[in-house]
C-alpha cells in the first residue's frame, strides 16, 4: 500500500531540525506496524506523512503507487475523508457532543446524510461495545470508553488506512489492553491497515511487525 523513498522533513526555526532523515520503507495492504522511538525521534512526524497530514522536504510517499506528496490540497483532503482514519493519544473529542455526534462528525465531510450518519454511529459504537451509550458525553464516560468513542469516529466511514498515535498513551495498564484488543479485533474483521506509534513496548509487541526510528532514522 504505502512506499515511501527517501523521505526527509527538516523544520526550520531558531535552528534546523531534521524529524525524518531519508526514510525508505514499503508497508503492505492489511498489515498491522508498529513504529517505536523515543520523544522527538520522527514517529508522529512519520504518522503525518503517511495521512498526508504534511509534505516531505524531499522524498516521495506513494500510495498504491500514486505519489501523494505532489498531490493537490483538494486531492489529499479527499484521501483523508475517505481513506484514512486517525485515533489519537488525547481522544479529541468535542466535549458537548455525545457519543453517537462525535462518531458522525467522521462522516460530515464524505456528504452523507444526516439520517444515515446517525444509525452508522450508533452501528459503529455498537461495534466496539457501546451500545447504550450513544447519547452519552465525554464527561460521563471513562478514558477507555472516550478512546472507543474515537475508534469508532475513525472507522465509522470504513477506511483502508488507520493511523493510531499514541492511542493508549492516556489509559491505565487495564484499560490499555481492552482498547488493543478492540483495535486488534476490528484490524482482523476489516482488513483495514493499522499503523500505531506507540513508546510501550508490550503494546508494540501485538503488531504484526515493528520497527524504531531514533533521530530520524529507521531501523
């Protein structure tokens, strides 16, 4: 699915800072990666060039062969609506939306319907144990129900791609395993390609392969 050549990100401030230092790596359709490093390493800098979250200094990034770094802003927005799916470290949820609102807020910018938007979250929330909570805020769930809520918005329009950064960084050692095991349950029934940044190592050990980046560099 993805290949990436040669990637370079610099960021340039009161100084030059290298994130990613000419990184080649091929990730195939349906594989679950795991990318370690320490803070500051390049991992989330990775994360936004395969979303297409920000372009590379140099070096390209390919998805199913079609180069996206050279893409058009309308182009790589529709890649982000329909293709890709982000969970993050801190929920991101829109704390006077219920749960079912924030899951359809995955599906406001594909168009569809207000009607349709609602029975798929309340479909999608089912799907990762929820059931019963759809009209429920942020406030009146745990951290690991917040983190299913994300989930859900993430594969509420079906995507091919989910990108996870940190997705259990805020959740207790119980927690942490519940919400893998959904991930790992959903990764298995869709098919989709999972890609998780994750510091824990036993969390990194589920994935079907692993590598590290230190400095900017893969190994």
């Amino acid at each position: 699915m993805y290949t990436l050549t040669n990637v370079t990100k610099t960021y340039r401030t009161s100084r030059t800072v290298t994130a990613l230092d000419n990184v080649s790596l091929e990730i195939p359709d349906g594989q679950f990666l795991a990318v370690r490093g320490n803070t500051g390493g390049g991992k989330s800098t990775l994360l936004q060039m395969l979303g297409g979250l920000d372009r590379p200094t140099s070096g390209t990034v390919a998805v199913d062969g079609k180069d996206i770094t050279t893409a058009s802003e309308s182009a790589l927005t529709r890649f982000r609506a329909t293709d890709v799916g982000i969970v993050f470290q801190g929920f991101n949820l829109v704390s006077t939306l219920t749960a079912a609102q924030n899951v359809e807020a995955g599906l406001v910018p594909l168009g569809v319907k207000a009607g349709e938007r609602r029975e798929r979250a309340i479909d999608a929330l089912r799907d990762v144990g929820l059931s019963g909570r759809e009209d429920h805020l942020p406030s009146e769930l745990s951290g690991g129900q917040q983190q299913r809520v994300a989930i859900a918005r993430a594969l509420v329009k079906q995507p091919r791609i989910i990108l996870a950064d940190e997705p259990t960084g805020n959740l207790d050692e119980a927690m942490r395993d519940e919400v893998m095991a959904l991930l790992e349950k959903e990764w298995e029934r869709l098919g989709f390609t999972l890609v998780m940044v994750t510091h824990d190592s036993s969390v990194a050990g589920r994935a079907e392969r692993q590598i590290r980046i230190t400095s900017g560099h893969l190994a």
